[in-house]
C-alpha cells in the first residue's frame, strides 16, 4: 500500500498576487527595452565603439537597480521605481526618435 503525500495547509505559492506580478512583468519589459535604447543611442553616436560603451553603462545601470531593490525583480517591487523606469524608457525612446 503506497501513501500519498498530505498537502500542506500554507500554499507554497512564489507570487504576491497579480499587481505583483503585472509590476515584475513591466518592470522585465522596461529594464529591456530601455537596455536596448541605451545600445542603440550608443551605435547612433559613435557606432561599435559607442555599443561598447553602452553595454559597460547598461551593466552599470543593472548593477544598480540591484543593489537599489535587492534583486533583479523582487517580489515587492515599489511602484514607483517601475513608474520612475516607464519615464526613462520614454525620454530614451524620445532621444532616439530626435537622433534618427
């Protein structure tokens, strides 16, 4: 006779809840897509040279973002930090619109 494994009373769930997981969501996609503008501004001013030198401000802005919130996503992200991200990656996007 095999036994079963009785479930457990306190759910083992990784999310907060879906304004938790819509902000690490946003925050994914923002964190890309302004990597990516970075990237870009840099090949529009100085070509290979300038992806190099936006790869290492990319690196440092991540680093940063870390350090600030503790990890990449956490859990209780504020959402001012991925409104704050929203309006860098609009102001990024705006420059690259003036540049091109």
């Amino acid at each position: 006779m095999t036994s079963q494994p009785q479930p457990s009373s306190v759910p083992n769930s990784v999310s907060a809840g879906p304004a938790s997981d819509a902000k690490a969501f946003g925050a994914a996609a923002l964190l890309t897509f302004a990597s990516g503008m970075v990237a870009l501004i840099g090949f529009v001013l100085v070509h290979v040279f300038g992806v190099i030198l936006a790869i290492a401000g990319i690196v440092f802005g991540l680093v940063w973002w870390k350090e600030r919130h503790g990890q990449m996503l956490p859990r209780d992200l504020p959402g001012k930090s991925v409104a704050s991200l929203a309006v860098v990656s609009l102001l990024l996007f705006g420059l690259v619109l003036l540049m091109v």
